[in-house]
C-alpha cells in the first residue's frame, strides 16, 4: 500500500529490490529489513529457524455427551489474575467460571438489559482495573462485570456521527487502553455500505484512534457477496497485547501483518515468503456452503456469491504472554494429519519468524474454536456448526452434515507452554 504514493518509475524498482532480498533471506535463513515510507518492513523467508511438535496435555475438558454440564455456545474465553477462566455461553447469555483445574465455581450474567446484563453477545475482554468486559454486538454496548458477577457498570465507547448506526464486533485488552473491532452499516436505497473499524480506546473513552478501516458495499441490483470484498481482519485476524500494541492482517490473500504501538504509530509491518496455496473444488463448494449459511438472513433475493480459487495466507493471529506472535495459516489448518490440532508460524517482539510449531491433540480448526488463554489452548468443539445454528444459518457442508447434528458442545483445556 505504501508504494501507491511513489512515481510509477519508482514502483518497479522498489518491486525489484524487494523480490531479492526475499530471495537472500530464504538462501540465509534470515529475515531482511526493508524501509518503505519510514516503515520497517521485515522480509522472512519460507522457512523458520526451528520447528517442534508438541504433544499437548490435557488438563480437563468439560460437556459432550458422557458429562453433566451442557453449553449453549462457547464463543470466548478469558482468564483473571487468580488464573480462574471465564467461558461465554452466547446462547444462554451468561458466563461460567471455572478455576484453573476445571472446577465450577459460579455462573455471573444473565440475559436483559438491567446493570449487569446482556444478549447477543459474542465476546469476552480484561477491563483495565480487573473487571471483565462482555460486548454487546447490537445495540452496541459493553458491560462489565466484577469476578464475584457484580455489575461493574457500563463501558462508555466514543459516539459515532453520520457514518451509520455502529455493530460491535470484538475487543482486546492493549494495555492500559482497549482495541476493539466495529462495523459502520450505512444503508440506502441501492443497498448498504459496512466499513469495519480497528481502533484503540483510551480507558476513560474520551478518545479513539483508528488504526485500519476497510468498506466493503451490497448493490441490491447487483447482490453480490464477494469472498474478497467481504472476508476482513475483523475475522480472527487481528490480536492486541499487554504492553498495547496491535496486530491486524488487513490484505486479503497476502502474509502481510501491521504492527501499531500504543499510540497508533505503524511501528513495522511483517511479511512472509508464502507460496499460493490452491482449493480444491470441493474446499471452494464447502466455503460457498458456509457463506450460503451465514447470509440467509440477508433480505435480498437472488444473492450471488464469489469463492475465490485461493486459500486465504493468514487465518488467525494471537499474541501470547511472552510477547510472540502465533500466526496460523490456511496450510496451518487444512489438510492436516490425524491428531494434529494445528500448526502455528512463531514471530517474536522484532517480527522474525523464529519457530513453527505443531500441535497434537483433539480438535479441528475446521470444525472446532480455538482460543488461547495464559499457557492453555481451549479447543470448543463443533463451533463452526453451533455458530451457524445460532444465527439461523444451518449446516455449512458435506463434512459437517456427516456430524452428528445434535452433538454437544465440549470444551477441552490443554496446556501449552510459553
């Protein structure tokens, strides 16, 4: 995107240059800096300096068929400083809270509007101070709750004007501020506009910085849902860490991440050499099924749909406690061995792919929510299918009818080291 500024005679020469310090770094291993704009851009090759497997231990797991706890639908999970974990039951509209080994403790939340309460909601976030913030997707609001299920009060975000009514999406502690995700709906005649927002917050919410926004618009004569136009980094490929900077994947189809610091200065951007990686056409038939599912509440008739013949790069990005970025890619989720959760591409503090890691165990990044929590990996299974059924949308494909419809939801605690 920076090159966009530059004369077209300039373009090529930077194009250039770039493609061969991609090549020197996959020879050396190494990753090479390039500057655009004042921008660090770090150059990794293909390859990692290590790569592990790592046999997971599972500490417990809780629901499915032989237990007695039954979920609605686990859509997030959070921990506090006693190491206690949080799970949001959409469905149900509550919060369980388990201690570190896997005992009940108590339920907080409820469903209403009343101080403490919630509905439609999808996330779970650290409040700065300790509270737990649970966000309202619409009417967009954000409720906090003390660990003991007290209402903490309401957590006032900056009023939007003129860019239409406002849908939360998710949010993350950065510090001692608050990265959330939000869509902007415009509607009008010939349809409607989304822009979907990246911003931090300061902990009072007297002020917002944007970070990255990307609008994607439905003509109603046209109703066409584009996988390129609409798949944004608001789907899991943004992550926020404690000491406040922000990682977001905003280019569709391109191992490119945007780091900002606290301030909402782009400190660097991360790259990785990474070849196409095809679908097959049943894996384009399955996405299309899914997407069919999602948008069937959509009041425009004859909706079209475009599947692209590319995997997206990146899948999903999370920054653990230690610092490191764990990047999970299409290759890192599809077509995987039995008994492997999941591979993840390891990026430390500087943006250097220092590791890729495999993890073995039970779970389907098809299928299955993954949500990492302190050391743990929290595989919610059938979740592609319980999220679906929730918003009204059905099966998504062939592999998920052969599933047993009626399956409850399990949530397995696994540890994984830092």
């Amino acid at each position: 995107m920076f090159a966009q500024r530059l004369p077209r005679s300039t373009r090529g020469l930077i194009g250039c240059a770039v493609a061969l310090l991609l090549v020197a770094g996959m020879a050396s291993g190494a990753p090479k800096v390039v500057t655009q704009d004042g921008v660090p851009h770090v150059m990794n090759p293909a390859k990692p300096k290590d790569s592990v497997t790592i046999e997971m231990e599972e500490v417990w797991r809780i629901g499915g068929e032989d237990d007695e706890e039954i979920f609605g639908v686990i859509t997030d999970v959070v921990t506090d400083a006693e190491g206690n974990f949080y799970l949001l039951d959409s469905q149900l509209s509550e919060v369980k809270v388990y201690s570190s080994d896997g005992e009940f403790l108590r339920t907080i939340g409820r469903e209403g509007e009343g101080p403490g309460e919630f509905r439609a909601a999808f996330n779970l976030f650290n409040v700065p101070g300790g509270n737990i913030g649970v966000l309202q997707t619409f009417p967009s609001k954000v409720v906090t709750l003390t660990a003991d299920g007290e209402p903490g009060g309401e957590y006032a975000l900056p009023e939007v004007e003129g860019e239409g009514f406002r849908v939360l999406f998710s949010a993350q502690n950065a510090g001692d501020k608050l990265a959330l995700v939000y869509g902007l709906n415009q509607p009008s005649e010939a349809g409607f506009t989304q822009t979907s927002v990246l911003a931090i917050v300061d902990a009072k919410a007297q002020e917002e910085t944007q970070l990255h926004s990307q609008s994607s618009t439905m003509q109603a004569a046209t109703a066409m849902i584009s996988e390129k136009e609409w798949d944004s980094f608001r789907n899991g490929r943004w992550a926020a860490s404690s000491d406040g900077h922000v990682y977001a994947a905003p280019t569709f189809q391109a191992y490119e991440i945007n780091v900002w610091d606290g301030n909402g200065k782009l400190e660097r951007v991360i790259h990785r050499e990474y070849p196409d990686h095809m679908r097959s056409a049943e894996e384009k038939e399955r996405l299309l099924e899914i997407y069919k599912g999602f948008t069937r509440r959509i009041p425009i008739p004859n909706i079209k749909y475009e599947i692209e013949d590319k995997y997206n790069q990146v899948s999903s990005l999370t920054v653990r406690d230690d610092g490191s970025l764990w990047v999970q890619t299409s290759r890192g989720a599809f077509g995987l061995d039995d008994g492997v959760v999941g591979i993840w591409d390891v990026f430390d503090r500087k943006g250097e792919f220092v590791k890729e890691v495999t993890l073995k165990g039970d779970g389907n990044p098809r299928l299955d929510g993954y949500f990492f929590v302190g050391d743990r990996l929290f595989v919610v299974t059938d979740f592609l299918n319980a999220m679906m059924a929730l918003q009204g949308g059905g099966g998504g494909s062939d592999e998920e009818e052969d599933e047993d419809d009626s399956a409850l939801m399990e949530v397995i605690s696994y540890r994984v080291p830092l």
